[in-house]
C-alpha cells in the first residue's frame, strides 16, 4: 500500500466554489475513484492551500485507470480552473513521506 501526500494551491477567490463542487460530488466519479485502488482519500483546505491525503496499492494504476474515466476527466476540467497550477491537467504536486507513525 502506499501513502500519498498532494498539495496544490486555490486560485484567490475559488475556496468556496471548490467546496461547493466537493459538497456534491458526483455518487459515480466517488464509485470511480474507490473503483481505482483509492481508499481513505481526504482533502484539507486552508487559506487556499489544499492537502490531499489518500492510500492506494498502485497509485501510477490508479492514476492511468482515471485518466481513461470521462467523467473523471471532465472534474478535472472543472477543478483546474479553480486551481493555481503550472499543469493544469494535473495541479496536484507529490509531496516526500518524511514520516510515519504506524
């Protein structure tokens, strides 16, 4: 299993439609996404910094079974956006595991 870290930063303004959107998210990209390998996905909004914490078997898998997804597809053209990003297909960045307490 692996860990996995992601930080990304709101565009000034955006915070509350992100929430928004997160609110109501789509009952088939949630399917989606646990379909993937991913389980225990949380996201942490402060300012306009977001954390992303998540666990999965594969995560490149789960990353390639998405891309392939349309409906995972176009959340992501509606998030980016929202997001500052040099990438906006894919703002998250990967962030080092220095430490863990099992």
């Amino acid at each position: 299993m692996q860990r996995i870290g992601r930080v990304t930063r709101l565009k000034a303004g955006t915070e509350e439609a992100y929430q928004r959107w997160h609110r109501k998210m789509w009952p088939e990209l949630a399917g989606l996404i646990s379909q993937s390998g991913i389980r225990n996905y949380t996201i942490y909004l402060y300012d306009q910094q977001l954390f992303s914490y998540l666990e999965v078997d594969d995560w490149q898998k789960a990353m390639d079974f998405l891309a392939k997804q349309p409906i995972a597809v176009e959340w992501q053209k509606l998030m980016s956006p929202l997001m500052e990003a040099d990438d906006p297909s894919s703002p998250w960045q990967l962030m080092e595991e220095v430490f863990h307490l099992p």
